[in-house]
C-alpha cells in the first residue's frame, strides 16, 4: 500500500508545488497521472521514491515512512524497492545492454552480482525480446529496443514499485502499444504498483486509477502556484 | 568498487581516443623527468667510472676538456698532437708507465684507436674470438662493432680518409681483423684497435708500394716488422702505395722522419704510487710546457657539474610542466563532469551514492595514471634494452 497524507511540496525556486491531503493505492495496482506538461506529475513521481522530500506530511510504502529517512536510506529505498523508466530512456551509451540493465547492481554495493543475477538478466532479456542483443552496444538498438532496455533495467531488481515517467513519448503508435503491453505484463509478473505519468489519453482505459492534474479538484491533489496551500479532501478508489 | 571500475573501464574504452590522448600526454609527464633521471644517473655514473680508472692523461697543451674526452671516449680531437718522444720520456721516468693513444681516423664510423698492447690489459679488455694483433694492419674490434658490421676474426674492415677532399691525405688502408673483444660495457666496444705502427700507416707516415727499395739491405729486400730510422728507401712516385697489408707485401712498409716525432693524440699515464704522480704532475706546471697533464677525473667533475646544472634546469622545466598538465587535466575533468551531468543525474535517480561520481572518475584517473606508468615503465625499459648507447651516449 502506498499511502500520502496531508503531503505538502514547493520548490523553492518558483514556488510551485503540490498538495495531498491523502492518498491510498493498494499494492499491485496500476496508475496512470496525466495531465500537460509541468503540472506536477513527475514531482509525484520523485515524491513516492524519495528523490524530492515534501515540505509537510507523509508518504508511507509498504508502511515505511520515507519522509523519516534520511538520505542514504532513501537512496537505499530507491535502489531496492524501486524501479525507474524515463522518457528518454537514461541509457548510458558506452555500455552494452546487459550491462545497463545491471546498472544498479554496479552502482550499488549492496546489491550482490550474483551468477543467479546474471541468469534473471538472461532471462528478463528474453521476456522483453532482447535475448540475442544484451552484447550489443546502445548506439545500435532502435527506440523502442532501447526502451525496453530502460525498462529491464528498472525490473532488474524485482521493485515493489515501477515507476515510468512518460515512457512513451518518444515512441511511434505500434511500438508505444508494445512498450506499455510490457510495462503492464512485467508489473503483473513482479506483483508492482505501476505509476505511469503519461500526457497520452488513449492509454488511461488500461489503468486501475488515473489520476488528472488539470482537475485537481477531482483526484485530490492541489497544485500550488505562488498561493497559499487549500488541501482538498481525502479520494478514496 | 567493481562495479564502478568497470564503469571507468567501459567510459575511457568507449572515448578510446580521448584516453589514448590523455596517456600519451601523462606517459610524457611522467617519462620525461624520470627518463632525465635514470639517463642523467648512468651517463654520469659512467662517466665517473671511466675517469675514476684513469689516473693521468698527457698531451699536447690546450683544452682539458677536449684531452679528458678524447683519451677516455675517444670523442673530441685535441686541437694539436704530442709526440711519442713523449710517452717515452714518461717511461724513461720511471714514475709512470706510459700507454699512447692515437685516435685521428676512423672505419665504418667507429674510432680507429692506435694503442700498445699495454692498453688491453690497463682497460681488462679480453680478446674473445680470434687473436690480439701480431702482423701490421691488424686490428682487434670491439664487441659493438663486430656486432654492428657483421665483422668475424678474418674480415677485412677499411678506414675511411680524414677528408674526402684532401687528395693528398692518407689513402684508406684495408685492415684485417684479427680479433674481438669481449663485451666491456664502455666506449672500448665502439672502437677498433691497431697497434702504434700501424695506426702511423693509416695516418700516411708509413706506407709501403711496390718499387720500394731499401738502399741500405744489400739485397734491396727488407721486411716490415725491422723498419729503423736509419733505414733509406727510393719510391717511384708514379707507383701507388698499398692500400692494404698482406704477407707478401708487409716488408715494402716503411716510415719517413725521425720516430721519436711521430704524433700521438693522448698518453695515458699510470704512475706506480702517489709520490711518482705528484711528481710527474710537477714536471707539467710549466705555463709555457707545450705538453700539459691532466687527472681526467677532476676534468670530468667539471664536466659533471655542467651536467648537474643543465639537468636542474631541465627539472624545473619539467616542473612546471607537469603542473600545466596536472592543471589541463583538472579543466579536462571538471569539463567532462559536466558533459556527463545527465548520466549522473540519471544514476542518482536510480539510487546510487552521490560518492559514486567521485569514485567513478578517481577510479578513471587511476586506471589513466596506471596505464601511463606502465607505458612509461615500458618505454625506459624497452630503450635501455633495444639501445644500450641510450644510458650511456658518450
């Protein structure tokens, strides 16, 4: 369960930011944040994995309370329980592809490079079609193999939560249709709460919630702009 | 850490030529004052060495320098020549025995040295393949020159002309090698030896042809080994001389003048105790004694303070340099931080420690300064082994 209480977040630069009086998502759940563009929904994101730290309230995960840990318990949060896709997929280039789908592994010495690792690897290359490309080098992949290659990358470490930033973006039709095919089928395998910040309305269907920034009143959330906070009342699903 | 190595591993291969770059540059900061070192350690290492053993050296008044370098290296050319009358008055002394050097020509390059039998044995030199000289036109080679020109005990080897252009010099001489030296490690493995009379040969003050007749045997036949002053000859100057010295032709070699004038460059002169050197080197104060003495070592420490400085120069030099790449390499880091901001940005989100990207580029800089060491490591070792000359180019 990923709850937010009474979260209240600002940036300090410009002042905008964003209001939660509560939020519950059940484990396993899929959501889907839209809305155009800067409206909040990637603060969301870096929010519920402990990137951004909110001025007041609480997010709990799993009844962890992330707001209490300090920084390197939250980067140990993100690195174990959390998976990340980003629009422009955030590959390293001079890596080959199983190599970028170890990243975490490699950046982090808590994560033990195991022969078992390296077997999941093999075996997540496959589900997601890039068994026989894992020696192959970035430069070499198209868009949507490099996609699928973040979003390996993002379930190496089986997380609790898969979080994708408008993952699609980039994307033609056809290949868009198969990226979030697989999102849906590997967050199902792993048993992760999807969020998915997307401006693309023809996906919200699929989803168990979808939550609209331009109707903040209706999903609960405020978006605060140089104006003093009005949290809104609580959404239940 | 291995993961992180790995990285670093991956980053400077992907930018293989950006690295390669920066190891060159680095290999050359590195190199270069340790190279400087390590040359300036042997060559004055040997230097000293070479000095060390040779107690005194006599010759025609002038540049000591020039005399110090010339009878040890056989490299400079004293600007006049003494004579033998004067080796053997540093014999007749009895406080020194007296071994003369005359070094004025050369063959394929490498320095023809006159010399008696004495200097094998002052210098420890063994004749390893062949034998020492015994016929006129005989020669030793050093162990450098054999290897260099192919040259085995039997061969012939030519000296070259003083100047090409004097047309009445010397006219070359073929010499036959009869023997060569083991290797010593010294400028005695460049040169080629020949004994007294026949370096007097090559220099034209003897020579041989074949209407030589000696007016003085009876019957007109003379052989080479018995040559005296007193000895008369009659030439047909429209015969040419020998160009080379066989058995057959060894008797028709003679000399012109009186003997005791005949040059030598250098003397080198071993006195039998501390009393018998400073009392040869009293025999030389004289301001207007056209010869003069010299202990090579003191010479050769001047020499080496020239050195000294020269290398204190060229290390602050390298000094500074090194700075100006360290600092290059400061900007050429920070300038790469931040063209890579996104994949750290990146691996920040994904939940890696913000030391990380310390340890990534440290781990960088390690691996460049590692690969530079080794290259530089290699690169010494590889010139002291494909060029012994390179620690030693006197």
């Amino acid at each position: 369960m990923t709850e937010i209480d009474d979260l209240e977040f600002r940036y300090d630069h410009d002042g905008f930011g964003l209001c939660i009086s509560s939020l519950r998502i059940p484990a396993g759940e899929s959501v889907a944040l839209v809305g155009p563009s800067g409206c909040g929904k990637t603060t969301l994101l870096n929010l519920l994995v402990g990137i951004a730290v909110p001025n007041e309230g609480n997010i709990r995960f799993e009844g962890r309370e992330l707001t209490r840990l300090n920084d390197a318990a939250r980067r140990a949060f993100r690195i174990s329980t959390a998976g990340m896709v980003f629009q422009e997929f955030e590959l390293l280039t001079y890596l080959n592809v199983e190599e970028n789908i170890l990243l975490p592994f490699l950046l982090n010495s808590s994560l033990r490079l195991t022969y078992e690792t390296k077997k999941n690897v093999s075996e997540l290359a496959e589900s997601l079609g890039l068994g026989t490309l894992l020696k192959r080098s970035i430069d070499q992949l198209s868009h949507g193999e490099r996609q699928r290659v973040a979003i390996a990358r993002a379930l190496i470490t089986n997380p609790a939560l898969l979080l994708a930033d408008e993952p699609t973006g980039n994307l033609d039709a056809a290949t868009r249709d198969q990226i979030v095919d697989l999102l849906f089928e590997q967050a199902a395998v792993k048993q992760s709460t999807l969020f998915m910040a997307t401006h693309d309305h023809s996906l919200i269907d699929r989803f168990d919630r979808v939550i609209d920034f331009s109707c903040p009143g209706e999903s609960g959330i405020q978006l605060l702009r140089n104006e003093p906070a009005h949290p809104v009342p609580d959404v239940e699903p | 850490m291995n993961g992180t190595f790995l990285l670093a591993r991956r980053h400077l291969w992907h930018h293989r030529w950006r690295s390669a770059v920066l190891v060159a540059c680095l290999t050359l900061t590195i190199l270069l004052p340790i190279g400087l070192r390590i040359f300036a350690a042997g060559f004055e290492s040997r230097l000293t060495t070479r000095a060390k053993s040779t107690p005194l050296v006599v010759g025609a008044a002038g540049s000591e320098f020039d005399l110090a370098l010339h009878s040890l290296y056989f490299r400079t050319q004293p600007s006049r020549d003494t004579t033998i009358s004067e080796a053997n008055r540093i014999s007749n002394s009895g406080l020194a025995q007296a071994i003369p050097l005359f070094v004025r020509f050369k063959a394929e390059d490498s320095p023809i040295v006159g010399t008696t039998a004495d200097y094998l044995s002052f210098r420890n030199l063994r004749v390893a393949k062949g034998r020492t000289w015994k016929r006129l036109g005989d020669c030793l080679i050093g162990s450098n020159v054999a290897t260099r020109l192919h040259l085995v005990p039997g061969d012939g080897l030519m000296t070259e002309p003083e100047d090409v252009f004097d047309l009445e010099g010397s006219l070359p001489l073929k010499m036959q090698v009869s023997g060569v030296l083991a290797e010593s490690s010294s400028p005695d493995d460049n040169a080629v030896y020949v004994d007294m009379d026949t370096a007097w040969i090559i220099a034209g003050i003897g020579h041989g042809h074949a209407s030589s007749k000696k007016l003085s045997d009876s019957d007109g036949t003379t052989d080479g080994a018995d040559l005296s002053e007193s000895d008369t000859f009659v030439n047909d100057p429209l015969i040419a001389p020998y160009t080379e010295i066989t058995a057959e032709n060894a008797s028709s070699f003679h000399f012109h003048g009186d003997r005791n004038s005949f040059p030598v460059t250098a003397i080198l002169a071993i006195p039998h105790d501390e009393e018998s050197e400073t009392l040869l080197m009293g025999r030389y104060l004289a301001d207007d004694d056209p010869a003069q003495i010299i202990r090579p070592l003191e010479v050769i420490d001047e020499l080496r303070e020239i050195v000294i400085r020269i290398r204190q120069f060229l290390e602050a030099t390298f000094v500074a340099m090194t700075c100006v790449t360290m600092a290059l390499l400061g900007l050429f880091i920070v300038l790469s931080v931040q063209l890579r901001q996104r994949d750290f940005a990146t691996m920040f989100r994904i939940g890696c420690n913000r030391f990380v990207v310390l340890r990534l580029v440290g781990c960088e800089l390690l691996i460049l300064f590692v690969l530079s060491g080794l290259v530089a490591a290699f690169v010494i070792f590889g010139l002291a082994v494909a060029i012994p000359s390179f620690s030693f180019p006197l």
